[in-house]
C-alpha cells in the first residue's frame, strides 16, 4: 500500500521497518510473557532467587533470566510456525478467548470491589511510604493476612521502623488497596506522579530496603512509549485483505469497528483501575506491597490466576502471530524487486511458507530480547510503527493535496487535515519519548531509500512523489515562465544535435565523445537534451522502432556518462531537414528549461559518396543558421575524434580573445576546467591586438576583468601582423570558389532509415583520413597558367581580405597553441545562407592543424559580470 503511493523508494523503506516492527514486537511479547511467568506464576523459576527479581539493569541478573527464558519460547515458537500458518491459526482462537476473558475479570473484579470494599487485597503504609510485604510479614505468611502484622502492636515491625527513624506509630496504617468505585481513588488518581530513579513520590528518595521505590525515571512521554504498542495493530485487515472476500468493504468496516472497540476497552480500563485502586498501589510497578503480585490479577474476579494465565498465553499467542506474518511481510518486499540484496527471502517452500524469511526473523528477534528489558524494546517497536503510521497518513495528505484524479476517498468525512495531524502526532510522539531513537530510525529510512535509489529495480507504479514532483515541476515552470534570465542565473541549457547515419564505424566515436563533452560542462548545473535526427519515414513501422532502440541506447550513455537529461530522436524526410530544424529549436523545452545552447560537431570529410558529403555539410550549415536565428549560444567542436573521454589532460586550455562576446567565451573555458579531464590544465586568455593598440594598457584591463569575474587565468597579448595579401591569401581562395562551384553540382538523392543500425559498444580505429580538417582539397580544374592567373585578378578582394586575416590568425595559432590541450574561438555570425560554403571554408583555414577546437557565440544576453 506504501510503495504504491509513495514509491519504491520510500515504500521499500517504511516496509522494512514494518517488518522489523512486528519482528521486535515478537521479542517484546515474549520477554513481557517471560516476565509474568517468572515474577507471577512461577517465582521459583528465577536463576538466582527471587531476590534478584529487582536487579533490572542491563547486566542486571533478572535481566539475564528473562534473555535466557525468553530464547527459550523463540525457539518453540520457532518450530511451530516452521509447521505451517495453519498450525499457527489453530492456536490463534485460544489467544482470542484469553484475552477477553481477561478483559471481563477486571470488568468484574472492578465491581466486586465496589460491592465488597473490604474483600480488595491490604497494603501497609507508614504515612505516604507504602512498605514492602516482605519487610513485616515472615516467610510462607498468607498475604491476606498482612493487617496482623502491620499494626502497632507488632514489636517486630516497629522496631524495623524504627532502625529507620520512622517512630511515629500513630502514622501506621493497613487499608484496603482496591476501595471499588465508590471511594475517592479517582479523585485522588487524576492528578499526574513521575517519581524519579529511586524515589517513591517526585523529588523524595525512597528507602529502598523497606519501602516501595521506582528503578526507573518516569515521565508522561516514557509511559507512553511503552503503552503505544497495545494500540498497534490497525493495519492487521490491510495486513489479511488477501484473504478477505470484499476487502473494500470488509477493511473500513473491521477497522473502524475494531478502534471503537479497543478504543472502547482501552478508556474504560484505566478508569476501572483508577477508580477501584489505591494511587499508592497504582504506582507498585513489581507488587512489592502485595509480596510480589500483579496488581492488576489481584483486581481480577473471581480469581488472580484467570488474569495471570490469560496475559501469559496472549504474549505467547501475540508473538506467534508476529513471527508468523514477519516473515509474509519481508517475503512480499523481496517479491517486488526493488532491493536486490532480499532476493533469497523472496523463495518459499513447497507448503508456499518463507523458510528463509522465517530464519532471518528469529535471528533478529533474538537480537531484540539480548536487550533484556521489556521497556527498552518497547521503545524501539514504538518507532517502526509509527515510522509506518506517519508515513500512512502522509500518503493521505499528499493525495489530497495534489488533487490527484485516482485519489477518491469513500470516507464521506475525510479531510487531509486529519492526516497531517496524525502525522505530525507520529512525529511528536517519536521525538518526545526517545529524541536519539528517531533519529536512529529516520537515518535507518534514509539510508533504505537511498540504497533503494541506487540499486533498487526500477519501478513505475504511478506514486504520490512522483505526483508531488510532477506539481512542483509544474509550479516552478510556470513562476519563470516569460521572465528575463538574469545574468547571474544564466546557465548553458545544452541542445546537443546529432545527424550522422547510425553505423558501427566513425559515427559512435564522434557520438560518445559528443555527448562526453557535455558531461565535461556540467558544472554549469544546466539541461542537457540530446536528439538525434534520422532520415526516414516518420510514420514508417521499421523505422520508428529502429529510433526507439536508438533512444534507449543514448539514454543508456548519458547515463553511463553521469550526464543528467534528457534524449529524443526525430524522423525526417530528406526535403524536411530546415522545417524539422526550425520546429525542433523553437519547440524543444518547457517554460524556463528551453535549451539556450546548441553544441554541434565539425562534420568530417570521409565519407562513402560525395553525396554524403554534402548532405552533411548542409545539414550542418542548416544547424547553425536555425541556431543563430533562433537567439541560441553556439558551442562547435572540431576534432570531436580526438577529444578526451576519462583521460585526465596536463597543459593548457587557450581561449582567444578576439571580439567581446560577453565573456561566454571564457566561461566555457572555465566550465570545462571545472571537469577531472581539464583540472590539470590552466587557462589562458590569448587577446589579439593590432600594431596599433595599447598592448600594456589591454593587458590590464583584461587583468582587471578576470579578476573581477573571480577566474584564474594568464593573459597574453599578440600582435596580428598586417602586411600585403600573399600569393597563398589567393590560391586558398581559389580553391575555396572551387570547391564551391563542386559541391553545388552534385545532385542529391533520397535516403532512408531503413539500413541504418544503433551504435555499438566497440571504439572505430581511427586514421588520418578521419580527421575533420582541409587536408583533402578539390583539385583545381585548371589547364594553364594563363587560366590561373586570369581566375586570381578575378576573385572577389573581399573574400580574399577574409582569407588573409583567416591565414594570419591560424599562423598565430600555430605559433602560441601547438601544444595547447584544447582551443577556444569566437564564432562568427553567418551573414547569409549563400555565403555558408564560404563561411565555413574561413573557419576551416582559421583553425587548420589545430589538434582540438571549440567555437563559441553568444547572443549578449549572457554577459558574464562580477556578480555572476
């Protein structure tokens, strides 16, 4: 019921403590049991005496009888719920019968008091000391003869008193310790007495050689933890609705007649003994007054031995029910799967009982009576159940609150105030008897729920924290939606496109190291979305499910990358390559999430057919004009081959500092510095001056600047030499006019999804012809030298002035990056879609032989400042 509206998570939690809540309860039942038997009904049974009855401490002698005795009756309870639950559900009326007979004798014995005032048991009092039997009355004496011998006239007994200074015989006194209902024992037991250790009233020391005194510190809160567990059990017709025949209607109905009726009993109970006992005999924990007599069996009617064999044989039935439905309880936890380390207790017998389950119990409970004290235990109980309880009613509340649809309450009188009060008693409740034990228990629960989190099966089963996750999401959405990011909370939100032919060679390598340099950026703490666009038919069978294997394994990756976001595939016809773009970028995101960054990959020169070439170039292109127009940052890798994936780099990471972007630029730089893979390496800020600048003056400001930002960085200044266009500004621009005019001849044709194929584990064998660079150039279709020098006085001076300053910028490069780990550039902005083969040919030659490359643009609206 737990785990499917709260979740695996906390489900599995508040389960396990369930269990381990009916596991302890099974020890307390039988050390309580041990403790009527051996201090009741069989005194002489006690190892050491009846004198170590009071030696409660925790190597106390009594102590160790009721662990020894205790283990004892596990192991018989042991060997008959190994039998069988039906062997068990024998012996269950018998415990049923007990206990209202049980009930009925105080019932009873409450009026026959009242009836007969002077048939109750005497106890002896000097004043406000109520004495101990066993210091006046000798050996074997019947304890209803105890006024003969506490009187004045008794020279023994006075003296006793007077060894102690009590010499006033005018304050010795023998009265009835059960007056009935017609006396002022209500009265005088409505007002509340915590006494402390050794005391017999609060704040009075007791003389604990002859009087009746307390072994423990009391307090409401401490009382109250060991009386929690006789009103457990609330849960028993949720715990049976397996084998009920209308559980929707058999549980209400059982369970609100059974708290009525336990509610009922409980009441009147402690008005029966308030009223028809003594408050001194109330507070005789052990009987010591009555010479070692339950007080309560001595109210008993018609005899004290109905009351003592009743509680006796209900501990012993209580506890076998306990270590009967424990080991049900943790065979049903391990049979969902969400904590794999219980799998083995998940098996049963051929008779359908968990054996291992029942063996892992009763090593437990065993654990529980070593603690040796009823009290003790108790406490622990009370924490499981109401760990359990609290968690109960918060499921309750949690429903109510987020109006979710499946929640739909019969209980016409339901609200979820009543739930939140009741978990908040379960909580207050916890920390106000034993504030160590709650948190004991709290960090237990955290501590399943993470595990549970971590190794647990993945579970779906529509549960209230995924709801509440949902309407937080839902809320926080919409409270940023529409508004301007500021500086200071802007983050990269990451919009990873991938668009090659999923095939088992380059494609993966250029894949994974993708998706890896985002998971190096994480310390931006943004959305990650990566999609991968197939060609094919949308509305294809073949290749909608060829998508979903590829999204499984992407997610697979991010997932093995610790890369947390998001992935989606998208199916396009080879003419929808700018529309899918367009609505993909615009659409993608929710509210304040909408990515704000578009990583992208430098496509690569090899390739099957010149058409694939192509095809991937103005894919690309397509990418970064729909980025650009769309107001997103750009983040392009070249080289993507030869990028790290775990291999932590020494050196340094060059950022360029060519035109102001804002600073996005650099706070890459730095993000990616933040990843184990670039921590060895230092930043610097490479700025390019002109011969004409103030280079110290630029220096300092820069300075200035990243120190204000709080990055630590080396700044270096260098000059861009403007001399004369050379010979080689013209022939790369040639080539580049070439290479233009032949890839506008080639003639695309249609591809498909059909033979493509989800990325493999294996890594490709990288060569050189692999490398995304300009190495392999068109050849010039040229004849003469005459051709070529009339084509060169043809060229158009602009793009010739853009490749010479291109050519310049790769020479100063090469000179002060060669063996830079990784280079960082400003991207342009791309004038117009006709000028893209050229645009793309510049930063070709821009960045030419450089190992690893990211060019980066902003939008402005990013600016990075001191207080960001």
């Amino acid at each position: 019921m737990i785990s499917r509206n709260l979740g695996p998570e906390f489900g599995s939690a508040v389960g396990i403590l369930f269990y381990l809540a009916n596991t302890v309860a099974t020890a307390m039942y039988l050390v309580g049991g041990v403790e009527i038997l051996l201090l009741y009904i069989f005194p002489w049974l006690t190892i050491g005496g009846v004198e170590v009855q009071t030696e409660t401490g925790l190597f106390g002698m009594m102590s160790h009888n009721l662990r020894i005795y205790a283990t004892l009756l596990l192991l018989l309870e042991f060997c008959i719920v190994a039998m069988g639950v039906r062997f068990v559900q024998m012996l269950a009326p018998v415990s049923l019968v007990t206990v209202i007979i049980s009930i009925l004798a105080c019932y009873a014995g409450g009026v026959e008091k009242t009836l007969n005032p002077n048939s109750g048991q005497s106890i002896c009092l000097y004043g406000e000391h109520l004495l101990q039997a066993s210091v006046f009355m000798p050996a074997g004496a019947d304890i209803s003869d105890m006024c003969l011998y506490c009187n004045a006239s008794n020279p023994e007994f006075v003296s006793s008193l007077g060894a102690n200074n009590w010499t006033d015989s005018a304050l010795i006194e023998c009265k009835s310790g059960f007056p009935g209902f017609a006396s002022d024992a209500l009265i005088s037991n409505l007002g509340s007495l915590y006494p402390g250790h050794d005391e017999y009233l609060p704040g009075k020391l007791a003389n604990r050689a002859i009087e009746v005194f307390q072994d423990h510190s009391t307090t409401f809160f401490h009382l109250l933890a060991i009386y929690f567990p006789a009103v457990t059990g609330i849960l028993t017709g949720t715990n049976m609705s397996g084998d009920l025949k209308n559980p929707g209607n058999s549980i209400p109905a059982g369970t609100i007649a059974a708290q009525l009726t336990t509610s009922f009993v409980y009441f009147s109970l402690a008005l029966v003994f308030g009223a028809a006992i003594s408050p001194e005999l109330l507070r005789d924990k052990y009987g010591l007054s009555l010479n070692g007599g339950m007080v309560v069996a001595e109210l008993a009617w018609p005899s004290k031995w109905v009351l003592l064999v009743g509680s006796f044989l209900s501990t012993f039935g209580a506890a076998l029910q306990c270590l009967c439905s424990a080991p049900r309880l943790l065979q049903g936890i391990a049979k969902d799967d969400v904590i794999p380390v219980l799998g083995t207790f998940a098996k049963v017998t051929k008779k359908n009982e968990p054996f291992n389950g029942l063996i892992i119990t009763t090593i437990i409970a065993e654990l529980a009576i070593l603690m040796g004290a009823m009290d003790s235990i108790a406490a622990v109980v009370d924490f499981f159940f109401l760990m359990c309880y609290a968690f109960v009613n918060l499921i309750c509340a949690l429903h109510s609150l987020l109006g979710a649809p499946n929640w739909r309450p019969r209980y016409t009188y339901y609200h979820w105030s009543l739930s939140l009060l009741g978990a908040f008693l379960c909580f207050f409740i916890m920390f106000s008897t034993h504030w160590d034990y709650a948190i004991i228990s709290c960090i237990l629960c955290a501590v399943i729920y993470k595990y549970v989190e971590w190794k647990g099966a993945k579970k779906e089963w529509g549960d209230g924290i995924r709801g509440l996750a949902l309407s937080t999401a839902q809320y926080s959405l919409m409270k940023i939606e529409g508004e301007d990011i500021h500086p200071k909370n802007w983050r990269p939100q990451i919009l990873i496109l991938h668009s090659m032919p999923w095939t088992k060679d380059l494609i993966d390598m250029r894949y994974l190291n993708l998706i890896n340099l985002a998971s190096q950026l994480k310390a931006g703490r943004g959305l990650t979305i990566v999609v991968s666009f197939l060609r094919g038919d949308p509305n294809n069978t073949d290749d909608q499910r060829a998508a979903k294997e590829i999204k499984l394994r992407m997610e697979f990756d991010m997932k093995q990358l610790r890369l947390r976001g998001f992935a989606k595939t998208l199916i396009y016809n080879e003419d929808q390559i700018t529309g899918s773009l367009h609505a993909l970028i615009q659409s993608v995101g929710i509210g304040g999430l909408r990515p704000n960054t578009l990583l992208l990959a430098w496509p690569t020169r090899k390739s099957s057919t010149d058409h694939e070439v192509d095809s991937e170039y103005k894919t690309f292109c397509e990418k970064i004009v729909t980025g650009v127009s769309n107001g997103m940052c750009m983040i392009v890798a070249k080289g993507i081959t030869d990028f790290p994936n775990n291999v932590k780099l020494n050196g340094t990471i060059d950022v360029y500092w060519i035109v102001q972007d804002g600073g996005l630029c650099l706070l890459i730089g730095f993000l990616l510095k933040q990843s184990k893979v670039w921590r060895g390496c230092k930043l610097r800020v490479i700025a390019v001056a002109q011969a004409h600048d103030n280079n110290l003056k630029l220096q300092a400001d820069l300075q200035a600047y990243v120190y204000a930002l709080r990055i630590e960085a080396k700044i270096i200044i260098v000059e861009l030499a403007d001399p004369e266009i050379s010979s080689a500004a013209f022939e790369r621009t040639l080539l580049m006019e070439e290479r233009t005019r032949y890839m506008k001849a080639l003639r695309p044709r249609p591809n498909s999804l059909s033979n493509a194929a989800p990325p493999s584990d294996s890594t490709p064998d990288e060569t050189d012809g692999e490398r995304d660079d300009v190495s392999e150039k068109p050849a010039l279709s040229i004849t003469s030298q005459a051709d070529k020098e009339k084509l060169l006085q043809s060229l158009d001076r602009s793009k010739v002035h853009k490749m010479h300053t291109a050519m310049k910028l790769n020479e100063v490069i090469l000179q002060n990056s060669a063996e830079s780990q990784i280079v960082l550039f400003n991207l342009p902005k791309p004038k117009h879609k006709e000028g893209l083969e050229d645009y793309i040919h510049y930063l070709e030659v821009l960045s030419d032989n450089v190992k690893r490359v990211l060019f980066v643009r902003g939008t402005g609206a990013e600016v990075i400042t001191a207080s960001s």
